[in-house]
C-alpha cells in the first residue's frame, strides 16, 4: 500500500494545548477523516506544531520538521501567533515557506490555516496574501467561528480555554471547519504552490538554515548550558557577564537567533558589518522562547555578526543573561 504523508506544521494550538487527549484535537480529526479520503493509502499524520512559534521558526525547520516526512500534503497554522510580528517578516517567512515547496521534487499540496483568537486579530489578511500569491487555498476558521459566534450558537469562552487556546469543544469546531471545507472542495487537497517568479521587495528564502552556535567564536565568559526547550533550543550558549562578544562569520541575505527572553535576560548588542543595534531581551516570564534580530535583504555575500552583552539593559529585569541557541542563516 502506498504512503499518503501528512504534516500539520503549526503552533500550540497544532500541537494540541487545550485539549484534554490528544483524540481530542483538530490535528487527530481531521487525520481521521483524511484516512477515510484515502483508504486505499497508508495514511501517515505527522504533528509538527511548536508551542510558541510561528513561521520564522516554521521556515528555518521546515527541511527538519517537514520536508524529511516527503510530505504529501501540508497543514500550516501560524495565523495566531503570527500576530506579534512585522508583517513584512511574516509575509516573507509565508511565501519562504511556500518557495522552498515549489522546489522540492514531489511537490505537496498545501493548505493555509487561519486559527482565530478570542480578539479576532489573527494574522489572518497576510496569511491569506501569501496563500494567494502562491495559489494555494486557506480555510478560514476565524471567520468561520466568529460568524457562528454573532448567530448565538456560542461565545469565545464557551469554545477556549484562554484568549489563544481551543477547548475540546474548540478543537473540534475547528476541525468540523475543516472537514465540512473539505467536503464541498476535494480539490483542496491537490492544490500546489507554483514557483513564484514575480519581484517583490520583500525578502527572498532560497537555503535557510539552522545553524549552531558552535560555529562561533566566543570572547570572554560564555558557557554551553543546557535549555531543555526540546525542538526550539535545547543547548545554547549563555554569557551575564558584560562586554563578552561572539563572532559569527556567514554569507548569505538573512540573518537572525534563537534565543529566550526572561525575567534576568539581558540587552543583546548587534553588529551586522558596519551596522550597530540593541535589542532588549527582558519578559516577564522565566523563559519565553522566540527568534531574535530578523535582519534581511542583506547583500548575498559574506558578513560578519558580533553579538555581545551590553552594559545596558531594562530597568526590570534582574540580570544581563544573554542565550544564543541557533543562528539563522539563509544563503541565498
């Protein structure tokens, strides 16, 4: 029997917070019913949300989480965590994502998720711009639950368990979205993302890449910790002493980290060539992951990066830690 792959690329909410078992989750209904669309094939579903990420992080382990699984057919839901971003970083990381697709060999189907949030203010009018411009279709859940939402048939703290996060019952509206999506358009599953020759000036993704920090070369009193982030960062290199540096030689058009924000977390110095930037990376919490720096159309040639511990940091914060996992490099 043939293999079907399947791969749901996403966030917590793909992963499956908010729901009591995973039986419960849109990811596993909606798998269940794409088996019985292809009975004839071993159906395999791949669940490759991250809680805590969105398409940055998605494009830079895409060749990790996704394209290893020789996908058949490909589920991205990033609409809601994709709202704290620049949407030109988004709109980049979007039509990146789908870039690297349209040059694979066995090209997937692909189809655009547009989870909502209890404020109705997911990333819903970029996503769906990165799926037009590429021809591949969106299912619009948001839409779909808010217009149930004003018919009375439920409010958003019937279906959730916090601003972000479906309950049961949400999981399997989300999924009953879907399905029922599915149901009046099989063509759904066999659209493809074509290569996209028009110019823009956003962002071009040709070689992303995740690349550890080893690769670098420390100054002062940076140590190798361990993170424990499984799937984001689970060893690092971590320095709280000021003035300590790195540098990190790449080529390439894009360049940023992995890192985490933190009630101790320090301001990060940058230096891409001859350009010079902080960034402050205190939040009030014990360990926030995220990406960091996102700088992008660079010149396609080599650069040097120096990262280091600034004297100054937030008045809030308890400390000058500074971690940097991954480098995130695109070689154009």
């Amino acid at each position: 029997m043939e293999d079907f792959n399947v791969v749901f690329l996403g966030g917590s909410i793909t992963e499956g917070t908010g729901c009591s078992t995973y039986d419960k989750s849109y990811v596993y209904k909606v798998g269940e019913y794409i088996k019985k669309i292809y009975a004839d094939r071993n159906v395999n579903i791949i669940n490759s949300g991250i809680s805590g990420t969105g398409s940055v992080f998605g494009l830079f382990r895409l060749d990790r989480d996704v394209i290893r699984y020789n996908p058949d057919l490909v589920f991205i839901e990033y609409s809601v965590n994709d709202r704290i971003y620049e949407k030109d970083i988004v709109l980049s990381t979007m039509e990146g994502i789908m870039e690297l697709f349209s040059r694979l060999r066995k090209v997937p189907a692909v189809i655009i998720l547009i989870a909502p949030t209890g404020e109705a203010d997911a990333c819903s009018e970029t996503h769906k711009r990165a799926a037009r411009y590429y021809g591949i279709p969106y299912i619009d859940i948001q839409k779909y639950v808010y217009d149930n939402i004003k018919l009375d048939k439920y409010t958003w703290g019937d279906i959730a368990i916090d601003n972000l996060h479906p309950n049961n019952r949400g999981h399997y509206i989300y999924s009953k979205c879907i399905i029922e999506a599915l149901k009046n358009d099989k063509s759904l599953l066999n659209k493809k993302p074509g290569i996209n020759s028009k110019d823009t000036n956003r962002c071009k993704f040709i070689h992303p890449s995740m690349i550890s920090y080893r690769e670098a070369v420390f100054h002062g009193h940076w140590r190798e910790e361990n993170i424990d982030m499984p799937k984001k960062i689970e060893l690092a290199a971590v320095s709280d002493t000021v003035n300590d540096c790195l540098e990190f030689n790449f080529r390439g058009t894009y360049i940023g980290i992995t890192t985490i924000y933190s009630r101790n977390a320090g301001t990060l110095y940058i230096a891409v060539d001859d350009d010079e930037y902080e960034m402050d990376l205190y939040k009030d919490e014990d360990g926030y992951f995220d990406t960091a720096i996102d700088i992008m159309n660079l010149k396609n040639t080599d650069h040097r990066l120096i990262l280091g511990v600034s004297e100054r940091r937030n008045q809030l914060s308890s400390g000058n830690r500074v971690v940097v996992g991954s480098f995130l490099v695109d070689e154009g």
